[in-house]
C-alpha cells in the first residue's frame, strides 16, 4: 500500500467512524425545523448553519452520509453477487446460455446508465415514504449495475474454463453448482473485490444525480444527493460558503475510494 | 452490412419493447384521470375507456404499437400533448449537437493534456494532471450542470467537463503503454523524431481502442446530457426523458428508448467498424 493509499483509507476510515457515531455528534435531529432562523449562518448551536427550512446542517450532513455510505456499499455488494452468478454461471456453461446472457448485457449497456436508472425508476411510484424512496434507490442501482461486471467475469471465467483443477473436479463428478462456488469464485475473488470496490463511487455518485433530479431519496432523509440540491439557490451558497461541505465531503469519499482500490497487479 | 443493420433495428425494438413492459406493469398503469373530471361526458369516458382497452394487454400493446411504428407513427405524448414524433425531430439535433460538440472539445482537451504529460514526463505534472481529472471524475454530473447554470456556460462545456477526466484517464494509461512497447524503443533507438515514432509506431497500436472509446464517450456524453439538460433548461432528448420519467407518459418513454438505443448502437457499431478497418489497414 502507497502513502497515498494509506492515507486514503485513513480517511475514509474517519468519515466512516463519524457516520456510526452520528447520533452523538448531532446538534438536533435531521428533520427538526428551527423556523425562526432559515439560512442561518453558521452558530455555536448550529456548526455549519441552517438550510432554507431551518434544519440544522450539520445533523442533515452526517445523517445523509449514513444513507449514503451505508447503502452504495449494500448496492454494490448486491450487483457484485449478480454479476459474479451471471457471469461465472455464464462463462462456464458456455454455449447458448453464454450467448443468452452476453446479449442481454449487450443490450442493457447500449443505453446510458443514467437513462436506464431513470426509465426503471419512472415505472415505481413516485409518491412513496421517504425510507422506501431509499430503499428503491438503492436496490434499482444494485439490481441493474451488473451488466459491466458480467462481461469481465465471464472472460476470467471462460480463461479457467478448460483448467486441469477443473477437469479433475469433472471427473470426480462435481455438480455445476458446487463446481461454480467452490472452484470457480475461489478463485475470481480478487476480481470480484475489485468489481465491489469500483461499484461503491459508482453508486454514491449516481444517488446524487438521481436525488437532484427528484428521483432518489426523497425528503425529508437527507443523503448526499438531497443535500446538494441546495446548490441551486447561489446566493445562499454566497451567503454561507459553509454549504459547500457536502459537496467537498462527496468529491472526497469518490476521491478516496478510487485511490484505495487495489492495483491491477495486486488483483491477478 | 445489412445484418449489423438488422441487427441495430432489432435490438433498439426488444429495448423499446422492454421499457414497455415495464410500463405496462407499473403501478398505476391504465388510471386515467379525465374520467374522473365531471366535465367530461359519458360518451367521451366510454371513448377514453374504448381506446385504452385497445392497449390493455401486452401483445395488444406491441402490435398496435408495431403497425404504428410501421407507418411512421410514434404515437402522441401523454403529458405534452404532441405528436411523439414532432418532440423528437425538434429535440434531438438540440442534443446531438450539444454532444458533439461536448465530444470534440473533450477529445481535444483529453488528448492534447495526455501527449503534453508524455512529452513532458515530470511527475509534478503527472500529479498535477492526476489529480485534477480525479477531481472532476469525483463530481457528479448534476452538479457540474449546476455550476454550467450559475456561470451561465452552455450546455457543451457542462457534457465536455464530464467526459474529460474519463477520456483523460484512458488515454494517457493507453499512450504510456503504447510508448512503452519494445518496437518504440527500437524506433527511437534509430533515431527517429518523435513527430515519426508518435504517427508511425503508437498511433496505429493506440487507435483501435482509442476508436472503441469513442462508442463508450457517446454513451457517457448523452448519460451525462440528461441531469445537464435538465437543469440547464436545454429543450433537448435528456430533458425529455427527465420529462417522461416524471410524468410517467408511455409513448414518450417507449420512443425515447428507442431513439437512444438506436443512436447507442449505431455510434458503437460505426467505432467497432473504424477499429476493424484501422486494424486490417495496419496489418
């Protein structure tokens, strides 16, 4: 591990620490509105201020990075365990069933992400509680985020399918199941660390583009999206420079997780 | 030729047939709010009654909307009440212009920084480079949209801020590795320029994917074109799907995931051909 590397994790590791502990650090709860100060700057009471509805920043900012960091990495994992059933599943069968599965991942790749994300999340309803909104968010981008994860399993797995290990364990008379989970993902898991490890950024920055646009995390749960739709009204932003923080902590996290990712060579 | 055509045809068909199914399964699909309204008559209910019944069942759905498609006919938008057709004619050389020209100046910018950084090779500037793509990589696409908004930069530069780093990032890793390759070394140990080595020896080696990256650029510059569009009050595609979305209208969200596959698939088959032809020329 690089300086660098170290010093990522490190940090991540802090905004991690200060996410659990949330509730102790909090000045009011996230949706607590003080309406005699909207747009307050920032105070004793309220460290980085107060938005336009008067709640409180601070508390909005490290509950919202609890929904995020918490849920991107939940996501990621779910789309890791798809793509890592496809992709093995399809690499070592082969045949039409690789051809079925690699079409699919074809087609769903010829549209943009964004728009796929947008096309899905207009058919569930819109008008739903906010920790559903939460819910559906995150399990739409897990459900729908395997398809480039696929195809580069499926390679490794097709690279290992005509393996000695693997034509022993045929003759023994090893079922395909057995043969998936305890030959195959042994040992494609650095691949799929990796494939986790790079979904998580991924997925913390389509949540943002998603809540700004009105279709992730709906109010009043904050997450990191929510919190910069406030970007919108500048002069607040002029006003009181301290609502840049989520937006500085966001580029951050993304910065840091793309910095502790483990090299190419460490993974082979 | 004409089975890639084909090919193109009926894949956009199966995505615009799934998005439809979709639909057509989606909570609340076939409530109709006019019957609701007491203005209108019962012979008008009946009729709206009569025409949605036409398209209750999905087979129903996918003929009616086939021979349509088979006429030209789009159908008309839910929500905007216009010919889905008209919307698309009006809003799609909105975005593809502003992808276009998003591209190039990304391209431009990507390239020229990645051949700056090599012909340099300091790591102060390596760093810097690193560093300042990682910033932009970190950035979501609406924000830059955002920011497009406040310093009143046309929608282009918002696409082109978001495709950079991406482009930037490859394509040096790709030039590195190019110029690493033993032939190179032998070439500069001839002492040939640099001007000969780069158009001789790394161009034809770098261009296959960097042509592949250009089918993969399209689809990031139009995934990026929505929020920016959107926020930026652009009247282009990506408004209009953000519009569709929101106001859950069929028609507009089957043709739209029509038209985009259908743009997706042909700009990466036409870089999958340029690679093909740079290779087989190459060789």
């Amino acid at each position: 591990m690089s300086p660098l590397q170290k010093v990522a994790a490190i940090l991540l590791c802090t905004i991690l620490l200060l996410m659990v502990l949330a509730s102790i650090f909090v000045p009011a709860p996230y949706a607590r509105q003080f309406r005699d100060i909207p747009n307050a700057g920032p105070s004793t009471a309220h460290p980085l201020g107060t938005d336009a509805l008067g709640r409180d920043s601070l508390s909005r900012l490290l509950y919202g990075t609890r929904v995020s960091l918490l849920l991107a990495p939940g996501a990621s994992l779910l789309s890791t365990i798809i793509a890592a059933l496809l992709g093995s599943a399809a690499g070592l069968i082969g045949g039409w069933f690789e051809r079925i599965v690699l079409a699919l991942t074809d087609l769903s790749l010829a549209l943009p992400w964004l728009f796929l994300l947008l096309t899905v999340r207009a058919m569930l309803p819109l008008d739903v509680p906010p920790m559903v909104s939460v819910v559906i968010a995150f399990l739409m981008m897990g459900l729908l985020g395997w398809q480039s994860a696929v195809r580069v399993i499926c390679a490794a797995t097709r690279g290992i399918r005509d393996s000695d290990f693997l034509l022993l364990a045929r003759s023994t008379g090893c079922q395909p199941a057995r043969l998936l989970l305890r030959h195959v993902a042994p040992n494609l898991r650095p691949l799929f660390y990796v494939q986790f490890w790079i979904s998580i950024p991924l997925f913390i920055l389509t949540e943002a583009n998603l809540s700004i646009l009105g279709l992730g995390v709906m109010e009043p749960m904050p997450s990191w999206g929510n919190l910069l739709r406030g970007f919108e009204n500048f002069s607040a932003l002029a006003a009181n420079p301290l609502r840049l923080v989520p937006l500085i902590l966001l580029v951050l996290v993304v910065m840091c997780f793309q910095l502790v990712l483990p090299s190419q060579e460490v993974t082979q | 030729m004409l089975r890639r055509l084909l090919l193109i045809a009926s894949l956009g068909l199966v995505a615009a047939l799934f998005s439809a199914t979709l639909v057509r399964f989606a909570p609340g699909y076939g409530v109709e709010e006019r019957e609701l309204d007491p203005r209108w008559s019962a012979e008008s209910v009946e009729a709206l009654r009569h025409k949605q019944l036409l398209q209750e069942g999905l087979a129903s759905f996918y003929f009616h909307y086939l021979s349509a498609l088979a006429r030209g006919d789009l159908g008309e938008s839910d929500s905007l009440k216009r010919p889905v057709r008209e919307l698309l004619t009006q809003r799609l050389p909105v975005t593809g212009s502003a992808i276009v020209r998003g591209l190039g100046v990304a391209w431009l910018a990507a390239a020229l920084l990645a051949s700056l950084g090599l012909s340099s090779r300091s790591w102060l500037y390596e760093a810097s480079g690193t560093a300042f793509s990682s910033l932009l990589l970190s950035l979501p696409s609406a924000v830059v949209a955002m920011l497009a908004v406040h310093l009143r930069a046309p929608v282009f530069c918002a696409i082109s801020v978001v495709v950079f780093p991406r482009l930037h990032r490859y394509m040096r890793s790709l030039l590195v590795r190019s110029y690493d390759q033993p032939h190179v070394l032998a070439a500069r140990a001839r002492g040939l320029t640099s001007g000969t080595i780069f158009w001789r020896h790394v161009l034809p080696v770098a261009a296959p994917p960097l042509l592949a990256l250009f089918g993969v650029s399209f689809a990031i510059a139009f995934g990026a074109a929505i929020p920016i569009e959107a926020l930026c009050d652009s009247p282009g595609l990506g408004q209009l799907a953000w519009h569709a979305a929101l106001s859950r209208d069929l028609p507009l969200i089957v043709n739209v995931t029509f038209v985009v596959c259908l743009v997706m698939l042909v700009a990466n088959s036409l870089a999958d051909l340029a690679g093909r032809t740079v290779i087989g020329a190459s060789q």
